[in-house]
C-alpha cells in the first residue's frame, strides 16, 4: 500500500534506530507503526537528520502531518512516541 517499505526495510530501520535512540516497536498492525523512543535528538541538527530519515521512511506522517521535516524535527526533539501510517 501507498510507499509502504519492503519488510526488510522496515528491520533496517527499526535495528538503526533502537541502536541510537533505544526506539522499540509499541505497535505493528496492517498499516501503522508506533515505536517507543529512550533517547530523543537533542540537537536540532540530528533532529532534522532524523526527520529526513523518517520521510524517505514514511513520507506521510510530513505529507499528511506535520507539514514540513523541520516541524518533524521539533517534535521529534520532544515526543518519546514516533508514529508512522500508510494509506
């Protein structure tokens, strides 16, 4: 569905990100993905990396979210929660 990635794509990610910010799958159902997120980016340097990231990850959560990566980025540096959807 809608630029789902691989499932191999999906490991990468979540192995990446649990080894530098402890994220750890909450939720995986059909069409969504909720992780749980240890250590947030404190520079907003790396938050806007990370927001990138999860853009070519999940293009939607900027698409039909927050609007653009450097409001991702802010939120990221805030939420412990990080929350992807696929239509």
């Amino acid at each position: 569905w809608n630029a789902c990635p691989q499932n191999e794509w999906h490991v990468s990610a979540f192995r990446y990100w649990y080894k530098k910010y402890g994220a750890e799958l909450v939720s995986l159902t059909h069409d969504t993905v909720e992780l749980r997120v240890k250590h947030r980016p404190e520079l907003l340097e790396d938050a806007v990396r990370l927001a990138v990231d999860q853009y070519f990850y999940c293009n939607d959560i900027v698409d039909q979210g927050v609007g653009e990566p450097a409001l991702l980025a802010k939120f990221l540096m805030q939420s412990n929660f990080w929350y992807f959807w696929w239509d």
